[in-house]
C-alpha cells in the first residue's frame, strides 16, 4: 500500500508558509504525495455532498499551488484531487502539466481529474453543465495527443475542441504521457477511468458494496477498450486514526494507494497526526535521510 496526503486550503487557509511547512513534513515523513483540491469559483448555495460551500473558502489554484510546493521539496509527488477538467482548455492545461513536471523532475505523477458538481461553477466558465462529461472525454484524448505529438505537430476534430497540426513543447520529464487519473463518485466516473484513465479515485458518500461495482465496472470498461485492467490503480481517501486492520481490507478491495486526511485545527496537531501515522506504518524508515536532512533546515516551528 502507497500513502499520500492531502491539503486544503479551503479549510487550512491561505497561509504559504503552513503550505510549505506541511507539504515538506510530508516528504520527510516518506508520504508518496501531496494532494490539492480545486475550485475556480464558488457562489452563495453552491452545495457539495449533503453540505454547502461558503463561497468564501480560499481555494488556491492547484497548478499554482503545486507549482509553489514543488519549488520547496525534493521528493514528494504532487497531485490533484480532482482537477476540474471541463473548465480548462486542454491546450493550455497541456502546457501548464507538462511544465510543472519538467520544473519538478517528474514529480506531477497523481494528476487527477473530475468534471465537478457545482451548475454555477460551469455557467461561470461559459461551459454547459450537461455536456462536462463528453468534454472531459475529449480534453483527455487532446492531452495525450498533445504530449506524445512530435515537430510535424498534431491534428484532433472534435465537438469541443479543433487541433491543426499543433506542437505542444515541452514535453512531461521522462515519459511520453503524463499519467491521468479519474476521480468521481458515478458509474460515469468509472466507465471513463477504464476506458481513458491510468487510475480511479472515487470519491462520495458510497458504501464498500457500491465502490467495489464500481471499480469493477472500471476494470470492465478497460477490458472493453482494449486496455489492460490490472494497470488501472486503485486509489481512497484514508483517515488518521485508521488501523491496521482496515488498511489490509482496504488492500483485499484492491485499493493500491491511501490519499490521508489530517483534520484542521492548530497546525502543529497536524503535523503530529501525521508523525505519529508515519510512524506507525513505517513510512518513515521507508523515506529517503538524505532527503530529510536536506530539508530540515527549512521547518518553521
């Protein structure tokens, strides 16, 4: 099992340096990644789950964001959960990926993207809330397009997007596609993780019954395509005070990574929590001492 964790803003503020202090215990403490949420714009009701959104949270720009965080550590994996797909031209967003993976030496590995719940998120973009899926099935194919095109340039026709013989430099560090993953809590979420993804990351208020038809309907769909179904990894979310126990079942479900929340409050019970899980799944004697010793000078009390 692989663990990662996440950090909000929207609950954690918008204070850089506990962004740094955070994303940099995370690496010394050998978490695989560093996960970041997004949002572009939030309106008075926006509701998410069965709650609603004050549209005051400060949702940082998560390639932004990223980008910051990979400028201040040496090691840690920085992903999305989940990059709002629909609203992002994938020309741009291609660009955008593959830079911060060049900056960061291969290092925006966890990509992952959703097409949103929120109608007056996709008003705001100009995008109809209806059509999001086909959108994000097509950014997805130009996205890879794109990034394993050579000098003679690429060519893609479809309802949303028009590509002539486009060259998209530079190119992500080391592979010929980033690896995408796909978020969601639908049977349309999983079918396009099977049919386009590298990765699922369901998301929702689901029971174990609901997720495993879901992930095996992903496994499914990437039969159907053609496409290997033992490549598709598995991820959840985890908390802090999960045992042993529920992490081997977790596995028995074929979960292969844990993106770990550690709740809000004061920032150093934080970084404690995550210590003290580290500690007692051993990420810590799995992490690399040069790397710790190198970026411990940098920790702010």
């Amino acid at each position: 099992m692989r663990f990662a964790t996440s950090y909000y803003t929207a609950f954690n503020g918008s204070d850089p340096d506990r962004l740094v202090t955070y994303a940099q215990h995370a690496e010394r403490c050998g978490f695989e990644g560093l996960y970041v949420t997004d949002h572009i714009a939030l309106y008075p009701g926006a509701r998410f789950g069965a709650g609603e959104l004050p549209s005051t949270l400060p949702y940082f720009d998560p390639l932004d964001c990223l980008s910051f965080v990979a400028g201040q550590t040496h090691r840690i994996l920085l992903g999305t959960g989940v990059l709002l797909l629909p609203y992002r031209h994938p020309v741009v967003l291609a660009k955008r990926l593959a830079t911060i993976d060049v900056l960061s030496r291969g290092r925006l590995r966890l990509l992952t993207v959703g097409i949103g719940t929120l109608p007056g998120e996709a008003d705001a973009m100009g995008v109809d809330f209806r059509s999001r899926g086909r959108r994000a099935d097509e950014a997805i194919d130009v996205l890879r397009l794109l990034w394993s095109g050579g000098a003679d340039g690429v060519s893609y026709d479809g309802e949303f997007f028009a590509l002539d013989n486009i060259c998209s430099y530079p190119k992500p560090h080391g592979v010929s596609e980033l690896p995408i993953h796909v978020g969601g809590s639908s049977p349309a979420a999983a079918r396009r993780a099977g049919r386009r993804g590298d990765g699922f990351f369901p998301g929702g208020m689901l029971t174990e019954d609901e997720r495993d038809r879901q992930f095996a309907l992903a496994r499914r769909a990437a039969v159907d395509a053609g496409r290997d179904p033992e490549a598709l990894e598995y991820t959840r979310r985890g908390s802090a005070d999960m045992s042993a126990d529920r992490v081997r079942e977790l596995a028995d479900h074929g979960v292969d990574r844990l993106v770990v929340d550690f709740g809000g409050g004061a920032p150093e019970e934080q970084l404690d929590q995550m210590s003290q899980f580290a500690e007692r799944f051993g990420l810590t004697r799995r992490s690399d001492p040069a790397v710790q010793a190198s970026a411990r000078p940098a920790q702010r009390a």
